[in-house]
C-alpha cells in the first residue's frame, strides 16, 4: 500500500512507514548505535496485532529504517507483542516485551485476556530470537494484582543486579500501580513489590512504566488511563507524567512528591526513555493520543514520534528539551533582533511547514501576545500567554482537519520568556522556557498555511530576537 500523499508526512520525525504505529519501544543504545521500535500494525491503519517496527540512527537524528523486529508468532504472543525495552548485556541486544494473548477462558475472571513478559536476544542487532522458554515473568498471584493488566516492562542494572517494572491495576480495576521484579541474571525474575500505586485521582491503569535516576533523583515515568479531568487540566483521554522520589532497592519501598505532567500538550503518550553512555537521560514519546482523529490514514500512514527529548531534575520538576544533535538539521537562518511592535506582524522569511522557531519575549513590556502557526486566511494554529492568568495556551480550532479545542500549562512568573518550536507538517513541539513547560500537538492543515503571525493582544509585543531555520531531512521519504 504504501504512503501516497505527504502531505503531513514527517521530515524529520520518525513515523510510520506505513500503516499504524503507536508507542515507542526497546529506545537502547547497542554497540554506539541507537536503537528505537515501535508498536507496528504492517497491515492496516488502524490498531492491529502488535508487531514491533525498527530504526536506528548513529546521532538520533538520522534514521534508517530496518525489518520487523518481532511479530505475534508464538502461542505466547499470539494476539500481539505489545511495548517493553531494550538494553545491552554481555555485547547482545536484549528486548523485553509484552505476550498478549486472548483467553475466552478466563472471562468469568472479569478478563479475557492474559498478558505475560517475554524477552528476544539479538547478537546483530537486526535479527531477533526469541528466548525458547518464554515466558518468563506471569502475573503475580496475590489479591493485591489483576490478573489481565500487566504489561510494558522497563528494565535496567543497578548495581550487580536487574530490575523490572511492568504496569498493573488493582482487581477492582480502580487504581493503576507499578510492580517490581529484581533478577541476578537478566533471565529469572522474583516478584519484588507494588513499587507505587495510584492515591486519588492518578489513574486505574498505569501503562509503560520508566524508571531512571536523574540529577540525583529517582523518576518514576507512567502512562495513566482514566485520570479524571479537573477543570483545564487533564484533558487527554490518557496521561503521561512522572514522579521524583527515592526507591529503597533493599524494600521496594518508593517514597515520591507529587503527579506531574510531562507535556501539556493534546498528543503526547507513553513516552519511553533511555540512558546513554555520555550519561544523558533520553526520552521519545507517541507524538499521538488514543481516540485522537488521525487524518493521516486517509494517505495510508498513521502515527509518529517525539523529537528526542533530554530530561533533568531542577527545582523539584523534570525539564525537557530537545536534544542539542538536533541542530544538525539546520539549513539556513533567518534572525531579527529588537522587534516592538502593536499590529500584527509577519517577519520575511520566518514561515514554512518544516523548521525551528526559536522567539525570546521581553515579559516586562508585553502583557500578553499570540503567535499564530501553519496561517493563512481560513486557518491557523494559535498559541497565546496571559501573564495576569500565567497560562500558555495553544487552540487548534481552525488548524484545518484532526481534533480540535484547547489545551493550557502554567508558567512561573518570569521576565523572560525563551519559545523554541518545532514544526514539521503535521506536528508542532513547543518547548517553553528551556523546558519548563512543553506542549506537543498533531494538526493537519493544508499545504498553503505556512505564515507564522506575531499578533500583540495587549498592546505592545517586545521580542528580545527571533531565531527560524529550516530544517532537512531526518529519515527517508516514503
Ligand atoms: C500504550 C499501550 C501499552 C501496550 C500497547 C499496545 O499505548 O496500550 O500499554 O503495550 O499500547 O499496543
């Protein structure tokens, strides 16, 4: 079948060669390449029995597509090889993943479906063998765990030792936690403990469980479905977002602050992370949301990822920018500096549908401003800052086909503010603040809406300088 229109088609994001992708899986490096799958359906546009597709890349900027990593082709995996990750042991490539199997037989249980860990081992780090006794982690059985729910695991080293998690619920099915496994050896694995479970509102599935020390800290990353929306907040059908704590190895007690988002933006999910040899902590995440229209599958594709995103810990809260490799991708320039103006304003040479925006905003002489993105005269994507409010919000009511409404993050009072944006045809990231806050959205306008409009709503708009590139190709073109 193939991509046959790209239109929306990314440039520089990895996206679904075809067909339907959702949530990034096994992201490792392996013998100085990086690696990155993907929940794949090769054979239609909509969700399907899970594959996993496969890239790679030398600079995480660059990437190469290669053949189907796994497929659903074991009594154990049968009904899909669902999310897990990756990780380098002894000079072979170890991918951890998710069995999915339905079982009619267990519907008086309250499921009809069981879900089991299973791992593949790759010496090329192309070709996948799965282990002959898989599985080899099963639901625990205690009255603490459902018995369908448990799925994504995460695994990494500390000290001598392996450790797992795997997203759970509890069997009523009201509370989503995250279960501990520890082994010596990568392939025996004990039950450790329910390393965090959800208190009030924080959700009754927590899927694709991360977990990495950062700065310092030990961030907890999940995915949470049914988070209930409170006012502004929590908009998405699902959730994804962290805690900062510390976990005692010895318990399996972890001790944390608060849920935080990692990106307020309509299409953002189960982001995956991974460290690197250079010590950076990576994230990538679905650049989508389940429900969310995909206008996509009409030219045959569906789905992509986040640009790689560097996490740290500072002030209590996980910032995120992109990845300094990312400037790579830079062709040509376009700067202004000392911009004052009360109408709105279009600046030569700052517009496209693929590039970097990069604004510094004087906040002490400019109350509250838009920019609107992917303009023209029937759409426009608009983002917009109140100071008096401290909100950022960005509206997709007339950014042409895909879903539509609002979605809003606090900022900290500041007399600055730093935007640095990425566009690329059918996705904007919005980085606000070196990663204070990030807003990350889909939107399918038409091929003639690539004004960028700076419009002062409260008077006067002072921008301190106005960076844009564009920006070449990251991976190939269908
Ligand atoms: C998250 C998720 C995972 C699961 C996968 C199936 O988006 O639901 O929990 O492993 O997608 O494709």
């Amino acid at each position: 079948m193939g991509v046959h229109n790209t239109r929306w088609y990314p440039k520089y994001h990895v996206a679904a060669p075809e067909n339907w992708i959702n949530d990034p899986n096994g992201f490792c490096c392996f013998k100085s390449e990086y690696h990155l799958f993907y929940q794949f359906h090769p054979f239609g546009v909509n969700w399907g029995p899970m594959h996993w597709g496969h890239v790679i890349s030398k600079d995480l900027v660059h990437w190469k597509h290669l053949p189907i990593a796994l497929k659903p082709d074991e009594d154990y995996d049968r009904d899909g090889c669902f999310s897990g990750c990756g990780i380098e042991k002894d000079g072979s490539l170890y991918i951890f993943y998710t069995g999915h199997m339905h079982t009619p037989e267990t519907a008086e249980l309250g499921f009809d479906y069981v879900q089991v860990q299973c791992f593949a081992v790759s010496e090329d780090g192309v070709n996948f063998k799965k282990y002959p006794d898989n599985a080899i982690v099963l639901v625990p059985e205690t009255e603490q765990v459902h018995g369908g729910d448990f799925r994504d695991p995460k695994v990494w080293k500390h000290g001598d030792k392996y450790y797992m998690v795997v997203g759970s619920r509890t069997p009523d099915k009201l509370l989503g936690q995250v279960l501990l496994y520890e082994s010596d050896d990568i392939i025996h694995w004990n039950f450790k403990s329910i390393m965090s479970r959800a208190e009030g509102n924080q959700g009754s599935m927590w899927e694709c469980p991360n977990f990495a020390t950062i700065d310092g800290k030990d961030v907890l990353i999940f995915s949470p479905q049914d988070v209930k929306r409170e006012i502004n907040s929590y908009l998405n059908v699902y959730q994804s977002g962290y805690f900062i704590g510390k976990l005692d190895y010895k318990t399996g007690i972890y001790t944390h602050g608060e849920f935080e988002l990692l990106d307020y933006g309509s299409d953002f999910y189960a982001p995956q992370i991974t460290q690197l040899p250079d010590g950076r902590t990576i994230m990538i995440a679905w650049l989508d949301m389940w429900n969310n229209p995909m206008p996509e599958q009409a030219d045959g594709w569906a789905g992509m990822m986040t640009v790689p995103r560097e996490l740290h810990v500072r002030d209590g809260k996980v910032y995120s920018t992109p990845i300094k490799e990312l400037e790579s991708l830079r062709v040509a320039e376009t700067s202004y500096e000392n911009q004052t103006f009360y109408e709105p304003k279009k600046f030569e040479g700052v517009s496209g549908d693929v590039g970097e925006l990069i604004v510094d905003i004087d906040l002490k002489a400019t109350e509250e401003f838009e920019i609107d993105l992917r303009s023209s005269a029937e759409e426009k994507t608009v983002l917009t800052y109140n100071a008096a409010l401290g909100l950022f919000k960005v509206n997709r009511d007339k950014s042409g086909e895909g879903g539509k409404g609002e979605r809003e993050c606090p900022i900290l009072p500041a007399d600055k503010m730093k935007l640095q944006i990425f566009m690329d045809r059918s996705s904007i990231e919005i980085f606000i603040n070196d990663g204070e806050r990030v807003m990350s959205a889909r939107i399918y306008p038409r091929d003639n809406a690539k004004d960028i409009v700076f419009v002062p709503t409260g008077g006067t708009f002072k921008i301190d300088s106005i960076k844009f590139y564009t920006l070449g190709e990251g991976i190939p073109q269908p």
